[in-house]
C-alpha cells in the first residue's frame, strides 16, 4: 500500500480536564485486540484515556485527529495492517508507516513477553517504549502512554533547539561570506560601520556596502540600498556589491560603473519596478581628494576638525539605478583636506521617526546627532554606536528600515602594525575594522 502524507500538525497538549486519546491499530484477521479498562482511571495515573481502534493503516489514517496523543501498535499484528504477514521485516516496516504518518505523536510498540529483541528494535526504529501482552494491565498502560507522550514532547524540544542552534551556526558562517570584507590594507584609513536588517530575523538586507584599494592607491568605497523588504532584494544587493568589486577592480569608475551596475541590476532584479540608489566615492592616494557619484543616494557627511559638518553637494547626482535607461550619474570632485572623516549611509539611519507623530529624523536630524557627539568627544566606532542608539531612541525602538552606516577616518593615529579585520558574527553585530 502506499505511504500516507506526514501530517504536519503537532498534536493537542493534553490537560487534567480533557485527559489523553490513544489510537490502537491493531490489524488482527483472527479478532480485536482485547484491552484493559483505562477509560476510568483517574487519579495517581492521572484523567481518563480514551480509546480509538483502527484495523489497518488506512483506517488509523482517517482515526489520526488532532485530539489523538499516542499511538499503540501491536507488533504481532502489524504485518496484517498492511497485508499478508511475511516475517519481522514487514512488522517493523509497518511500524516506520506509522512513525511517517504520524511524526509528532508519541508511539507504543506492543509485543509478545518472550520477543525482546523485537521490542528493543521497534525502540530504535523510533518508538517511545514498549509493552508487552502479558503485562497489559490499564495502570501500566496508562502508565506508559504518559510517559511516551512527555518523552516524546521532549524529544521534539530537543530537536527543535539542535535545529536552531544548528541554523543560527549556519546562518553565521552565511552572513561571514556575504557581508564583505573592505580590502584596506596600506591606505592609512580606518573603517567602521554598522549593519542591521529591518527584517525580524533576517540575515541580510537590501542594504550594501563594500571598499577596496586599488593597485594605484586609490580607496574605493560605497554603499546602497535595493528597493524592497524581502529576500529578493538582499540577494539583489549581495550581488550588487560583488559585481561592484569585480568592476572597481577591472578599472572603471564613476559613471561607466554605474551604467554597467545598472544593467546587472535590470538583468537579476526580481520584477521591473525594483530599484537601487547607490553612492561611491573613490579617494585619492594621498588621501586629499575624492571623487562622489550619487545615484538616487543621500550625499555623505564630511567631518574634518576644528569645523562643523557638513554634507556633501547632492544637486549633482543622478537618477536611482534602473529608473532610467539611458541615465548620466555625473562624477564631482571634492576636497577632504589633510585630517577627515567621512560618514556614509542608507536611509534607514534618517527616516526613522521622531517621537510619537510622522515627523523623520531628516539629514538634518543626523547633521546634530554626529555634531552633538563630536562635542561629547567621540569618534570612530563609540560615535557610530551613540548615533545608532540615539536613532532607536527617538524611533521609540527597533527601527523597521534597514539599517547600514560606514564610518571612514583619516585620522592623526598611524595604523598599527598587522592590524587585520575582524567580523564577529550575527545579523546586527557590529562591524569594524582598521587598517
């Protein structure tokens, strides 16, 4: 015959009021199982356990109702619940039936007094405990169907942290491979940033970043924001920043790399109203100087000592990614000066709410948080962590955006020798490196 579906519910937790369900299948040609009165036992053992018989699989199939908590098969039957018995094979065989039928109830195996090996094996196979015939009496049997039922509840509890904990190892070792690590090295600048996906639980957003330094000294570094929520778009943005990478590398910059990015955009997206802004900067060797290319993105906050910050020109910047065929994203140069940093993110960071009404934190809500923790003295990454926090606060909680800000220092501290970047895990750790 053939398998039945697995039923995916879990069944009813059983209560002093309503008692336990046993489902028997039984299967004998010869005549019905012969039971021991449980239905009136109460008290020690615990509320009535009511009963339900079925003949065959088929049958215990349409008798598997929600209310039913365990499950007694009778092993010397078993071969007839699915046919002509053929030898032991075929009573264990039914008995895996059962266990795919019904995966989250607990299972009793019942066996002949003299055939422990049987009943040791249908314990391994995946039963909760064994009877046998001649010690079936309505205590022990109610005995064991509460035991069965608890251990069977906690297996699957078991089995639920093992898969969480198995999915959390997972889920880090994923985010480690898809969240980049900025190549730095021998550019004199220190990195900070912060990454928090506004989905619960999410690994990734459609927020991205990345920076790298080119063979010619020059430090590349940028960061967007696909449109959208959803697994779709943090894919999307994944393979944004990979192609993003690959053509700073081969070259190109400005608006030759936003035109190309965009058609790896238009080629991967998910539908045609999907979207990315993006905003790259590529700064000089000497550290002085950087060119911006704004593409539908809030322009970066610049801060140099001794000055109030101050963002960057946006009127220059061009259309969102995949909004325009044939768009222009113009490339401006600005100067850094000699001790800087430059702060860039998504939006997340600035329209996240100011208390209880729709006012937005804004640009210019921003401009005084950083401004306000300058003067408190922090930098680096104790001034990104205020700002964030600062940001939650007055969103009155999580924020539902993602969430991404990088934080670039040319600073009066030379770099450290064998300073290395170094990623602890999880979705909203703090990500941080120098170099």
């Amino acid at each position: 015959m053939s398998v039945p579906v697995p039923r995916s519910a879990e069944p009813v937790t059983a209560s002093p009021d309503t008692g336990l369900t046993l489902l028997v299948i039984e299967g004998d040609p010869a005549g019905p199982l012969s039971m021991p009165d449980i239905t009136e036992m109460s008290g020690a053992v615990g509320s009535p356990v009511r009963i339900r018989t079925a003949r065959n699989l088929t049958e215990a199939e349409r008798l598997l109702t929600d209310d039913v908590h365990c499950i007694l098969l009778d092993l010397a039957d078993a071969g007839a619940a699915t046919g002509p018995a053929t030898g032991r094979t075929d009573e264990l065989d039914t008995l895996r039936q059962v266990l795919r039928l019904a995966p989250h109830h607990a299972v009793l195996a019942l066996t002949a007094e003299e055939d422990t090996e049987r009943a040791a094996e249908a314990v391994r196979v995946g039963a909760q405990d064994y009877l046998s015939r001649d010690e079936l009496d309505g205590r022990v049997l109610s005995r064991a169907i509460r035991y069965a039922v608890e251990r069977k509840r906690a297996d699957l509890t078991q089995r639920q942290l093992t898969e969480s904990r198995l999915r959390a190892q997972e889920n880090a070792r994923l985010e480690r491979g898809l969240l980049p690590t900025p190549l730095l090295a021998g550019s004199g600048l220190r990195f900070a940033a912060r990454y928090r996906p506004g989905r619960s639980r999410a690994l990734l957003g459609g927020d991205f970043y990345d920076m790298v330094r080119t063979p010619d000294g020059t430090v590349h570094a940028m960061i967007g924001d696909v449109s959208g929520h959803g697994p779709d778009e943090a894919a999307l943005g994944v393979e944004l920043r990979i192609a993003w990478r690959a053509l700073t590398f081969a070259g190109l910059c400005g608006d030759e790399l936003l035109a190309t990015l965009q058609q790896v955009l238009e080629h991967e997206r998910a539908d045609d109203e999907t979207f990315a802004t993006l905003c790259a900067v590529d700064i000089s060797a000497d550290g002085r100087r950087a060119g911006l290319s704004l593409a539908g993105h809030p322009a970066p906050l610049l801060v140099r000592p001794g000055r109030a910050p101050r963002l960057l020109p946006q009127e220059d910047g061009g259309p969102a990614l995949g909004l325009l065929r044939r768009a222009r994203w113009p490339r401006r140069q600005v100067e850094l000066g000699g001790l800087w940093s430059l702060l860039m993110y998504t939006d997340g960071l600035i329209e996240g709410r100011v208390g209880a009404g729709a006012r937005r934190l804004g640009q210019d809500g921003m401009v005084e948080l950083i401004s306000r923790g300058l003067a408190e003295g922090l930098h680096g990454e104790e001034l990104l962590d205020a700002t964030v926090a600062e940001v939650q606060a007055l969103n009155g909680g999580e924020l539902t955006d993602d969430l991404a800000v990088l934080l670039l220092d040319r600073g009066s501290r030379a770099p450290a020798e064998g300073d290395r970047p170094h990623w602890p895990a999880g979705p909203a750790a703090v990500r941080s490196v120098r170099t």
